[in-house]
C-alpha cells in the first residue's frame, strides 16, 4: 500500500506529483465542497438573515474557502506560499497599477456584499437602467431589465454613481399616471373614476388609499394626477397600463372627455 501511495506520477525538474499527493489534493476538495454545502443548508435554514443576506454571507464565506482551498493546494504541492508571494511583490505591484480598475470592481463587490446597499431581487435604477439584480459576484453584476435582457454592470458603476434602489427598505414604492379632462368635466365625478380605476387593480397595495390630485388648468385640459402605492415595482408599468385602459372604459362609459391639443391657423391675405 506505502509503495502504490508513494508511486511517483509526474518526475520534473524537482517537482514531483505522488498519488498521495493526488488523494490529498482531492480529500482536501471534497471536505471544502461539503462543508460549504452544510454551510448553504445551514444559512438557508436560518429564520435571522433574508434571502438576499443569507445570498450575500454565503458569497463571502464561498470566496474566503476557495482562497484557503487554493492555498492549500500550493502547499500540498510543495510550493512555499510566503516564498512565492515575496517573490512576486514585484509582479503583482505592476499588476496592480495595471488591472487597477478590475481591483476596484472587486473591492466594491466585496462592500456590496458587507453593507447589502444592493441586494439580490432589488430593483435599482443607475445611469437610466432600471433592472432587477439577479446575482452579485466579486466583479460584477448581473441585471434584468423591465425588456428581459441579461446586463452585466461592473461593481464600481454601482458604488461611485449614484443609484436609486427602489426596494432598499419598503418593498412598496409610490407611483403616478397623469391624465387630462375637458373643460367641462364633472371635476368631482372624475375624481371618482380614477379612484375606482385605480382601485380595482390587484397589483395595487390596499392599505394605502390612491391619492388624486387636480394638478393644474391646462391649456387645453384639466390636467390629475393620479398616485398609488404598489410591491409590483420592476413591472409596474404593466399595472399602469392596465388602469389606464380601465380609465379610458369609465370615461367612455360616463362621458367624460379626453381632449387632445387644438390650434387655430388664421389665413392671412
């Protein structure tokens, strides 16, 4: 048995492979896969943390294992880790100036995680793109957009810009349809329609009361403006489409127009 474990696989240059060292180098794999295995059990039965903290925690205790991982690996294989990383300082200093933008995107992953300003399942608008955050890794990452397309955005974009997270602390966030009427309106009875427009919409949170409001005389209408609260904030413009089009139906039903802007052209002989 000692001489099958010492059966030398790889001969080169002072550097020698055993099968030992193979089964250590896989004893080794196999620990870190399950315990981090427990770990994710663990941390996704535990009541403390929600799912994006429990997403963010495991992220942090994943990276920090591999890095052991690799280290021990290194060692196993008969590399001197300090030697090796006294002799690369030169190296990794120019690496440094050289991928610092990449450094960067990794350290603002890392705070990403830490403070959970950005969290998983978050809906967040930064330089004009509104997505929902699907997954945070160290360099970037990853959002879908309200057009269902994937886009990847480096971590420092989204911790030196400033950026709107619509579901930071209340999933519910307020939102608003503006509409105009005729001059001749029902003022009270329009007020009323886009009430129950509103109202009869599932999507829109019952605990608060839609707010309506007579905003302004326009020039060729009397301009509302309609607020409501809704949890359904990276498809809220759906639910805003569909009580405009119930909107349109109790106008129609009551008589009330929607008039669109006139001009008067006068002929001059």
């Amino acid at each position: 048995m000692k001489e099958f474990l010492d059966y030398i696989l790889i001969d080169y240059d002072n550097f020698t492979i055993k099968v030992y060292t193979l089964i250590q180098l896989f004893v080794v794999f196999i620990v870190v896969k399950v315990v981090l295995l427990l770990v994710k059990t663990g941390i996704n039965k535990s009541s403390t943390f929600d799912i994006a903290k429990k997403y963010s925690v495991y992220q942090l205790i994943k990276y920090v294992a591999y890095t052991l991982t690799l280290i021990s690996f290194l060692h196993i294989l008969g590399f001197n880790v300090s030697y090796l990383l006294l002799g690369s300082s030169a190296l990794l200093v120019g690496l440094g100036f050289g991928l610092q933008n990449l450094f960067s995107d990794f350290i603002s992953g890392i705070i990403l995680l830490i403070d959970s300003s950005v969290k998983v399942g978050d809906v967040i608008e930064v330089d004009g793109l509104i997505g929902q955050v699907v997954q945070i890794d160290f360099r970037t990452t990853m959002v879908i957009t309200r057009d269902d397309k994937y886009i990847i955005v480096p971590n420092t974009d989204l911790t030196k810009n400033q950026l709107v997270n619509w579901t930071h602390n209340d999933v519910l966030s307020r939102f608003e349809i503006k509409v105009g009427v005729g001059y001749n309106s029902d003022i009270n009875l329009v007020i009323k329609l886009l009430n129950d427009a509103v109202e009869s919409h599932n999507a829109v949170e019952k605990s608060k009361k839609p707010v309506i409001r007579f905003s302004d005389f326009g020039e060729s209408s009397l301009d509302f403006t309609v607020l409501f609260w809704s949890s359904e904030v990276f498809r809220i413009e759906n639910v805003k489409s569909d009580i405009r089009i119930k909107i349109f139906e109790l106008f129609k039903i009551n008589n009330i127009e929607i008039p669109f802007p006139q001009r008067v052209i006068h002929k001059i002989d």
